[in-house]
C-alpha cells in the first residue's frame, strides 16, 4: 500500500483541477501536455474531462491542495494516462504512485492497455515507464509507451477499494488540521494572542 493516498476527484473540483495545472511552469506544462498551454486550453482540457468514465486522482498536501494529479482517459479499449507533480513534492514517489493507481483503475475498467505520451528528453516519465516494463517506441523527440494490463480481479477491486478509503481517511485529517489551524489562526488575532496560550 502507498505512503502517498490517492483521492478519487470528482466534477464538481475542476476548479482545482485547473489551479493545480496554473501552478505548473511553462515547461511543466510542455511536458506533461506536448506544448504549453494558456489558461482558455486548459480550462477546455478540465471541461472536457469525462468523469463518468475516466479516472482523476488527486494527491493532497497539508493545506488540502492538489500536489499531485493524475487523469486516466479511456479511449475505446484502452486507457490513456497523463500526470503532473508539483516541484515541490517531486522525487518522493507520488508520480509513480500515481501511475500504479492508474494501473488497478484501468485494469478494474477491463482495458487491455495503458497507453501514455511523453517527451524523449522527459527521465521522470520515462523512468516511470522503464520501471513498469513498458513498450517503448521513440518516434524523434516522443515517445509512445504501452503497457498491457490483464484483466481486473478481486485482488485489484479490494486494493482499489481500500486505496479510496485510505484516500478519504486522509482527506478528512487533513482537512480537519486545516480547519483547527484556521480556527486558532483567527482566535489569535481575534483576541490579540490570548488563543495561542490555550493551544
Ligand atoms: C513526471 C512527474 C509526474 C514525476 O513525478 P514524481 O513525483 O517526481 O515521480 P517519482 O517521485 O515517482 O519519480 C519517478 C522516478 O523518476 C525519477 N525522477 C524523478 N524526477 C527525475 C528527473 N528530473 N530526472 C531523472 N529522474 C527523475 C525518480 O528518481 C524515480 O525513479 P526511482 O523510482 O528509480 O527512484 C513530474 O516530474 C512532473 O509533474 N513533471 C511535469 C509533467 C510531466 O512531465 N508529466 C508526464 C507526462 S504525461
């Protein structure tokens, strides 16, 4: 199970969703998108996500924002996966978290493949990719990346199942801290320190 729990995002976040991608730099965005988009593609690119169909994964910080999200599209009978980390929690294993979850939900989607697009000069993806034994095929400066999934089955229904209640589980600390600390923030000023001697 891993460190790092992965919140099912429903349609009513997509204003987050499009936070999390502003937060991304130029570059970020040429590497996870193919080219940098402004702010009216990427507005378009969260509205037309499906979420009826598609999985959106989400990987909360302490101040309940999206450090980490991962989109599964399903295109006919495969899967294709897209991912972004923000700097500042890269390099602890959320991308690659991410991509395993990707995995069970296309498998529990019966898909036969898991199919991701990605720069050449692109090491974290293309790590992720090698550690996962994908296909490679490397036309120019892309790569297309296919992994084949076997079927779901009950070991990946249970695993998908308690990695979503994990994820609610976290997301409810997490936002109970944040509303104590926000709480305790607006006693203490409210009464000129005298919260702060209570905490
Ligand atoms: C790709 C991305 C999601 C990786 O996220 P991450 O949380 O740093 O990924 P992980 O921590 O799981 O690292 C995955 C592997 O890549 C390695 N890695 C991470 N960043 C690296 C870098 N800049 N150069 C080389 N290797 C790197 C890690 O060490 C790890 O390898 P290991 O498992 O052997 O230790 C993140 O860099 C990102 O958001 N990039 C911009 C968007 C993008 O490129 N999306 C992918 C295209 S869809």
């Amino acid at each position: 199970m891993t460190t790092n729990p992965m919140l099912p995002l429903p349609a009513k976040l997509r204003d987050e969703l499009v936070d999390h991608f502003l937060c991304l730099s130029k570059e970020d965005l040429r590497l996870r998108f193919g080219h940098a988009l402004a702010l009216p593609s990427i507005v378009a690119y969260v509205d037309d996500i499906d979420f009826d169909s598609d999985g959106v994964f989400g990987v909360l910080d302490g101040e309940v924002r999206l450090a980490g999200v991962a989109h599964v599209a399903m295109v006919r009978s495969n899967a294709e996966f897209g991912v972004s980390v923000l700097p500042a929690y890269r390099k602890r294993g959320i991308g690659s978290a991410l991509f395993a979850r990707a995995v069970t939900f296309a498998r529990n989607r019966q898909v036969d493949a898991l199919f991701v697009h990605f720069l050449a000069e692109n090491a974290a993806m293309l790590r992720i990719a090698r550690k996962a034994r994908m296909r490679l095929a490397r036309y120019g400066g892309e790569v297309d990346a296919w992994l084949d999934l076997a079927p779901g089955d009950a070991a990946t229904f249970a695993e998908a199942c308690a990695q979503d209640q994990l994820a609610l589980f976290d997301f409810t600390l997490k936002s109970q801290f944040l509303a104590a600390r926000t709480l305790m923030g607006a006693l203490h000023e409210a009464s000129g320190g005298l919260a702060a001697r209570w905490v």
